[in-house]
C-alpha cells in the first residue's frame, strides 16, 4: 500500500518537472514510476539471490508484511527517482539555457 503512495508522488513529480519544461508530463511520470519498479525488482531479484546462497532454507517463506528489507528497498528506491529527477532537471536547465543563447546571438546577423 505504501508503494501505490510513493508511485502517485513520483509520477506527480516527474510530471511537474516535465511541465516546468515543456515536455510531455505522462511520459516522464511513466518514467518515474519505471525507475520505482525497476529499482524495487533488482533490489528484490539481488537480496533473493543473496538468502538463496547463503541460507538455502529461507527462500520458502512467503512474507509480505513489513520488515526492514521492504523499508530499506523503499528507501533505495526512493533515492533513485531523486536521482534520475535531479539528473533530468539539471539535463533541462542546461538545455534551457543553450536556446536563448542561440537566438540572441542571431540577432543582428545579416544574410549577405
């Protein structure tokens, strides 16, 4: 349940920041949400191969409540989006930035 909330606030997340921008806001809201899922499935896939190897037995247990491994994927989880976020953010700004120049350099220059 805590992972349905924590998609919705990356979703709106992305989505601000591709509307501060000027991009399409689904697109990078479903970037978001990969960039959860996908941190979520390797973090889960590496800590079950990890118990495989070390304790055989364990792999059984169906336990889906909350432990400190779903606190600590979350955690991880989380600061992966803000990652990706401040990666893109700073991606945008730097192409923002390059646009005006351009155009001002324009000004004045004569076809001859």
């Amino acid at each position: 349940m805590l992972s349905i909330f924590i998609l919705i606030g990356a979703y709106r997340y992305y989505a601000q920041l591709a509307e501060r921008f000027g991009k399409t806001k689904w697109h990078f809201g479903l970037l978001a949400i990969g960039v959860y899922l996908g941190t979520q499935l390797v973090f889960g896939f590496s800590y079950g191969i990890y118990k495989g190897l070390t304790d055989p037995a364990s792999v059984n247990v169906d336990y889906t409540g909350f432990s400190l491994v779903n606190i600590i994927s979350w955690i991880i989880s989380i600061a992966a989006v803000y990652g990706v976020y401040y990666f893109l953010e700073k991606k945008f700004a730097k192409e923002h930035l390059d646009k005006p120049s351009l155009e001002i350099e324009k000004i004045g220059d004569k076809d001859l």
